[in-house]
C-alpha cells in the first residue's frame, strides 16, 4: 500500500506539470485517499483483511484513472483535451486523424500498459547490494557475529549473503518460523475453541481450555473471542436444564508440561497454559510487557464464575478437573481464523500466542503441547516444507530462548516462501509484519533522516535480547520489487544504536 503511494504519487508528480487544477484537485483526492488507506492500517481488527483490500483496490484505481487522464493531456483553456480540439479541427478540414505523417498531428492517449510501463524498473543487483549493504553491517554497534541475506521474492534469486548460514541468536524472529509452521500445520481458517461441558447426571460444569491465547473477558473484545459471550450461553444453556446451581472446574489437559518458560517469570510472557483471557495480564494492556497472574487458568475460572452470577447462575469453583468423554457441550466461543492470531503475533511480537501457536503445531503433527514439543514440531515443519534448516536450533516459539538459532539464509527462505505463489496460505506471514513508521514494534522507528527512506516500504520483525537485534521482513525497492531480508547481530551492548545501524541497511534496500 505505502509502494503504491510512493509510487504513484511520484509518477503524478512528473505528468502533472500541463494539467488543469480540476486535474490537480483530482489528484489530491486520490492522495487523501491512498494516505488514508495508509492510515488505516495503524488500527487492525481480525476481520479487517476484506475491508483493508478493498480500500487499496479502490485507492489504486483512483490514482490509476488519475494517472491516466493527465497523461492524456495536454489540456486546453476550456478544459478540454488538446488532442481532441485537433482532432475537430482535422475532421474539418478533411485530415485522418492519428497518421503520425504530418507534423504536429494529435498523438492518441498512452495505453494503459504504456502509462504503468514505469512502475516496473529493473532492480538492484547482488553487485550492488554488496557495496551498500557491505559497508552498513559493518557498523560496530552491531557487534562482532553478524548474518545477513537478501533475496528476491519473485525469483528466488539470492542477492546477498554474509555468513548467511551461521545459526545466530534470532531473538523475536523466531517468531517467523513459527508463523509458517503454524499456517502450514493447521491451516489459515483454523479456529481455537473455548468451550463448557456438563458431566451427565450432574450439575458439574468443566470450562475446557481450547489453547486461545486471545479470549478476553473485556466488554469490547475487538472480534476476539470473548469469555463474557461464552458465560451468556453458557447460562442460558443451564437455565434451560433447569440448573441455577451448579459447580465449576476447569480443564488445562490439552497442554503438558511446565507452565513456565525457561527464562522464569517475566513480563514479557505469562504462565503458558490452554485457559488463559486477556494474557492474564492485571492491566488493561494488550500487548508489551506487564505485570502478570501467577495463576491464568485459576483467575480465568474465577472470573467465568463471577460472570455466570450475573447471570443468576451460582457457581461453586472447585478447581482442576478433567472433563469425561460423556461430558455434553453447552456452549462455546471460537477464536478468528489462525491467519489473524498469526497477524496479531507478529505486529505486536506478542510471546503468548507464539507459544501457543508452537503448542498447537505439535498437537496438530502428533506431538506434545509443551515447550519441548512445540520447539520440536516447528523445526520439523518448516524441514518438512523443504526449506534449509542446517544451523537452526529450536527451544521455544517466541525466540525468548537464547539457545534458539536461526539463519540468516533460513529466514528469508521463510519470507520467500510465504511470498510464493505455491502458498497462499502463507501470506498473513508477509501481512502481519509491522509496517516502518506505521504499526506495531515498528510504529515509532524509521523517524530520522537517514532512515525515512524505508517509512511504508518495510515491512519487518524486529528481534532484541540483551546484546542481541535482529531484523528480518520485506522491503519495496525503488524498482517495484519485493526483496526478503534478513540481519541478525550479536554482541552488542548498545542496543538504541545497533537498532538505528539496521534501520538505515532496510531503508537502503527501498532506495
């Protein structure tokens, strides 16, 4: 979207110079409109994919229509077309109209093709690449290991590597890998399940963790899934049976293993467990760091048992509790499709819905819901997709791990291939990716004047750990093409710079 606007705003910018202001003012709305579109993805919903496409599909047309009839001109006083005028003038005095044998005859309007021949310049070259990116990586603020690729997305063609096949500390990248085997494994329109049971012949209601990492309890739920929606049914499926009382357990079976990451406790992410609302965070956040519930399943019950009281439903908690195979439904709540879970992942870098994700790939591949099995299952997805895994090393989902490894090479494998043509089902990992100067972890960087270059035109995943960044995603070149990077540095102690020394290597590769 932001390439579009690029783009198109600079080849207005060369065929307006002859246009009438009505021309001018039709093409300060098609910008309004492009810049609008722009805008609106600072703010993304679930369900925003359809509206969001349309938006661009309508604002490129706009700009399109534009383009073409200023380079129809040149215009008359009167506001009408040159060419036209000479034409009537033609047919007066009895001259065909178009033959190119007279001097100064009216040249037909430029095709379609013709006025977009433009947008499609050839791109950079790995020759060229060296002598930009070369010089960039070598800033010592990165520290002394660094990886880094690029590639063409449309060809596949490597344009760049240095020591592209070293396994380096990925920090947040992780999560890239963890996307693509997560769409792989369960596919873009799969759905987490939340859901109540009632043991027959009891007044035993189960609340069974379905692994939604995203279910709130909050009013607005955004389109997510919501915890007070499913005590609303819940209630009335018991009012139903004539049940005003009842007792609550909850279900975490789906998960095995410790709750906690290796790192220990941490802001970053919460105890990881299938039943879980709001991150079980204890602000009103919904993403980054905060303070978290040393018990996620316990308070989710609790909340759910306060819910149905509103409801005239009293229920007595009683903790842990397996639900039966006998067990019969009484209501549930579904999560939006995994490829908006994977979107919300990687723009904010949001660790509880990568473990789970991971969580969710072992269980969908015959594997174990825990830390050890998620780790295992996504490595052996993304070997399974053919991709080149020598070098990586997979202890967790979201890359908290320090003993994760990853490769440059492997990373824009990852990109490439959710670029291909083969694997639409792969594109939210592409979508998802914070936008520079616009959304997520990347919303308040690409400011500076050496780095305004890549504002709309990359689009990344950020990674930090102390002494670790990296950054891995797409850029737009001035050429019209996609290129996957990836940068990975270790052994820096001065994170701000090291940060600002890889936001002027993408900014380079958009122009």
């Amino acid at each position: 979207m932001a390439w579009t606007r690029a783009v198109v705003g600079a080849r207005l910018a060369g065929l307006l110079g002859g246009a009438r202001p009505y021309v001018s003012r039709a093409v300060r709305g098609a910008r309004v409109r492009l810049g609008g579109g722009v805008r609106a993805l600072r703010t993304r919903s679930p369900r925003a994919g359809t509206a969001r496409f349309a938006l661009v599909a309508s604002a490129l047309g706009v700009a399109v229509a534009v383009l073409a009839v200023t380079a129809a001109g040149p215009w008359g006083a009167g506001g009408r077309r040159v060419a036209e005028r000479e034409r009537a003038a033609a047919a007066a005095t009895g001259a065909a109209h178009g033959s190119g044998s007279r001097a100064g005859a009216p040249r037909p309007a430029p095709s379609a093709a013709a006025v977009l021949t433009g947008l499609d310049r050839p791109g950079v070259t790995g020759e060229s690449l060296a002598g930009i990116l070369d010089p960039l990586l070598s800033d010592p603020s990165l520290g002394d290991r660094r990886g880094a690729a690029v590639v063409d997305v449309s060809t596949g063609r490597r344009l760049y590597a240095k020591d592209a096949d070293a396994g380096l500390t990925p920090a947040s990248t992780t999560k890239i890998a963890t996307a693509v085997a997560a769409l792989s494994a369960l596919g873009p329109e799969h759905r987490l399940t939340t859901r109540t049971v009632l043991e027959p012949r009891t007044r035993k209601v189960v609340l069974v963790g379905g692994g939604d990492p995203t279910l709130t309890a909050r009013k607005k739920t955004g389109g997510w899934a919501g915890l007070r929606a499913l005590a609303d049914s819940t209630a009335a499926a018991l009012k139903k049976r004539h049940l005003t009382s009842v007792t609550l357990a909850y279900d975490t079976s789906l998960y095995a293993g410790t709750t906690r990451h290796p790192i220990g406790v941490n802001e970053n992410l919460a105890e990881v467990t299938p039943l879980t609302v709001d991150e079980g965070r204890l602000d009103d956040s919904g993403s980054g760091p905060a303070t978290r519930t040393p018990d996620p399943a316990g308070d989710a019950a609790h909340r759910f048992a306060a819910l149905l009281g509103t409801h005239g439903v009293k229920a007595a908690e009683k903790g842990s509790a397996r639900a039966t195979g006998r067990a019969r439904t009484l209501a549930s709540v579904q999560s939006p499709p995994l490829s908006a879970v994977v979107e919300r992942m990687l723009t904010n870098s949001d660790n509880d819905i990568a473990e789970a994700l991971a969580r969710h790939t072992a269980l969908a591949t015959g594997g174990e819901g825990s830390f050890e099995g998620g780790a295992a299952a996504v490595g052996a997805q993304v070997k399974k997709l053919g991709l080149p895994v020598g070098g990586a090393e997979f202890h967790d989902g979201s890359g908290l791990d320090r003993r994760d490894k990853l490769t440059a090479r492997l990373l824009t494998s990852l990109l490439a291939l959710a670029g291909s043509a083969d694997h639409p089902e792969l594109r939210t990992v592409l979508t998802g990716l914070p936008i520079a100067g616009f959304t997520g972890t990347l919303s308040d960087r690409y400011e500076g004047t050496d780095t305004h270059a890549g504002t709309g035109l990359v689009r990344a995943k950020t990674g930090s750990l102390t002494g670790v960044n990296t950054l891995a995603g797409t850029v737009v070149t001035a050429g019209g093409r996609l290129l996957a990077f990836a940068f990975l540095t270790e052994n820096s102690m001065d994170q701000p710079t090291a940060r600002a020394a890889l936001d002027r290597a993408a900014a380079r590769l958009a122009g």
